[in-house]
C-alpha cells in the first residue's frame, strides 16, 4: 500500500472517530470546556511520553517552529471547538468543517510559494456553495458559536499547514505532545480563572466514561490525522473530510432527532460533487508538498 493511501486511509478512520467524539462533547453536559480539554491532554501527554519512550525517542527535538505553530493553533482549535459544539448541531460543525481545505489551500500556497491549481478552486468553490446552502437558516442568528467555531476551524488550517511543512524528525507523537501540553497549561489556567471551581461528578459513571470516552477518541484521532498530514499533501487529505457530513448527519439523526431540510440535501450533495472535483485533481498528484 502506497504512502498516499495509507494517509487517506488514516484521514477517514481519523474522522470518523472525531464525529463520534463530537456527539461525545454534546452528550457530556456535567462537564465544562476545560475539564474536557484538561483530561483530553492530560491523557495524551502520558500515553505520547510511554511511546516516545518505548521507541528510545526524545521529547524535544529540533525544527521546533512547526511544532510551536502546530501547539499554539492546535490549542486554540480544541478549546474554541470544545466550547462551541455543544450549542451547535453536528451537521453545522461538518459543515464548518469543510471550510479548513480553502483556509489550509491559502496558506500552503503562501507556505510551500506554489499557486493553487485552478481545479482545485473549482472545488473548494463548489463546497463552499453547498456549506452556504446547508447552514443558511442558521445563518439568521449569526450565534457566537457559529464563530466560535469558525475561528477553530482557521486556526487547525494553520496547524495542518505547520504539520506538513515540518522536518522529519518532528513525528506524530512530538505534534501531539506539543498541542496537549498547550493545551493543558491553558485549561488550568481556564479553571482557576472562573468564580469558582466545577464540580467533578466522581458519583456518576456514566460522566466518567463520557468523559474518558472523549478523551480517547480525541486522543487516536489526532495521532491518525497529524501522522497523515504529515506525510502526505495536506489540501489533498483536508478535503478529504467532506465525508464528515455523512457521519454528522447520522448522529444528529440517531442521537440528537435532528435533521436538516432539503436545502440541507442539496448542499450535501454539491459538496459530494465537490469531492469529484478533487479526486480528479488528485490523479496528477497536486504539488501542494514539503517535497
């Protein structure tokens, strides 16, 4: 199997595992922002400092700018999305979602100085009309979620960008570890800065294993995903989530008894065409690389 494939293949089990963790971030009520991104981290940096170890790797190595990129945007991108979802259905952060390939098309093209190919844009044009279609009666309230999360969204473009244009001694475990330890200084931070401290719900096993859940899908699904972009063209697997909106469309179904209307259908399926576009393109290996 070829390096390209592998990659996707990463890309589409990663993002299952994130549609799942999202319905995972709604169903957990009894627990706020940072005690969610907290325990999420706090896992990661133990099971990447176990690994790291086991493979005789260290944890600081150098091309440390892509990781300090990667930490900081990748941070900012769990903590915004974590504090949004809740108040959004699953279909809108699909939806949100598939922004990132024409935010991370901008910068790479600024990052690797290669102009993006023509029929990409057609592409991206075309997912962008479907994502206007399928999030315009939400549009009205302009809620601070929606924003919230679009920031998220900006900011992991920028990640992804860092990821693949790092040097090879940065792997997938040094990405992981950089954002979670980020991550979990902040949410401290966050903790200690409200009125008072949140509860922990100890009593309630099901809390917990919401809790414990969210933490581990987070925790496999960004090792997968920074292991792909990494490797191969980060545009080419970023678009590759269009297929996100399947999955967030069944869980709101299923869980939430939520759907969205035939506006709704349409855009899905213009961002379906959208991933036609981008298969083409991809036949002739798009130069948006490291190499």
């Amino acid at each position: 199997m070829t390096t390209g494939n592998t990659g996707v293949l990463k890309i589409h089990a990663a993002i299952a595992l994130l549609a799942a963790s999202n319905a995972l971030i709604k169903l957990a009520d009894a627990w706020v922002t940072p005690q969610l991104v907290l325990s999420r981290s706090a896992l990661a940096m133990l099971v990447v400092y176990v690994l790291l170890k086991r493979a005789g790797g260290r944890l600081w190595t150098k091309g440390k700018f892509p990781l300090l990129v990667r930490g900081i945007s990748g941070t900012l991108a769990l903590l915004l999305s974590v504090e949004a979802i809740p108040q959004l259905q699953l279909t809108t952060v699909s939806m949100l979602n598939q922004l990132s390939p024409f935010f991370t098309a901008l910068l790479a093209s600024v990052a690797f100085r290669k102009l993006v190919p023509l029929q990409q844009w057609l592409a991206i044009g075309i997912a962008l009309l479907g994502v206007w279609l399928m999030l315009m009666p939400g549009l009205v309230e302009l809620q601070r979620s929606f924003w919230l999360y679009l920031a998220g969204v900006i900011s992991a473009s920028v990640g992804y960008v860092a990821i693949n244009k790092a040097e090879t001694a940065c792997t997938s475990l040094h990405f992981v570890f950089y954002t979670s330890s980020f991550s979990a200084l902040l949410s401290i931070g966050w903790l200690f800065s409200l009125p008072e401290l949140p509860p922990i719900p100890l009593h309630s096993g099901a809390d917990m294993l919401l809790l414990l859940g969210y933490s581990v899908l987070t925790l496999l699904a960004s090792l997968l995903m920074t292991s792909a972009f990494q490797a191969g063209n980060v545009v080419k697997l970023n678009a590759i989530s269009y297929i996100s909106i399947l999955y967030a469309i069944g869980l709101d179904f299923l869980i939430f008894n939520s759907w969205i209307d035939l506006k709704g259908i349409l855009g899905a399926l213009l961002v379906g065409l959208s991933v036609l576009f981008f298969s083409g393109a991809f036949k002739n290996r798009l130069s948006l690389s490291a190499n």
